[in-house]
C-alpha cells in the first residue's frame, strides 16, 4: 500500500471542516472523517481504479449559477 500524506494546508482544511460539521450535526464531523480515512485507504490501496488527471495548459471555466434578475457585471466584480 502507498503510503498517503496530507499538505499541511489540507490537512487545516480538512480538520475546519470536520469541527464546522460537527458544530452543525452532532458526530456529523466523525462521518466526515471516518469517511475522508476510508476513502484515502481504499485509494492508497488500489491507485489504479481511478484514472490519473494531469492538469496543464488551458482550462475552460463555465460559470453555472448566473441569475437573469442579476448584472452580468456582478458576476465579473472584482474587489
């Protein structure tokens, strides 16, 4: 098996995201956790039954969420 490790700053991430879940649902934040753990596992033990993505060049960025009722202008601000 691969051995798996995580950036420090996903890892942050993560652990924020675990104590929001487990503020919002009592032991919501374990699932999430128990389930980001499996999922590593079963990755880490069979790495080819997901295909490798190598992401360079251009990439096409499709914005979904646009509303009539909205500016196109709000959607393009920018601080």
């Amino acid at each position: 098996m691969k051995a798996v490790r995580f950036l420090l700053p996903a890892e942050v991430e993560m652990l924020e995201a675990a104590i929001y879940y487990q503020t919002q649902v009592d032991g919501l934040g374990d699932t999430f956790l128990t389930k980001i753990e499996s999922t590593v596992r079963d990755i880490a033990e069979h790495p080819q039954a997901w295909p490798i993505v190598l992401l360079s060049g251009h990439f096409l960025f499709f914005m979904y969420a646009f509303h009539a009722a909205i500016p196109i202008t709000y959607w393009f601000a920018i601080d």
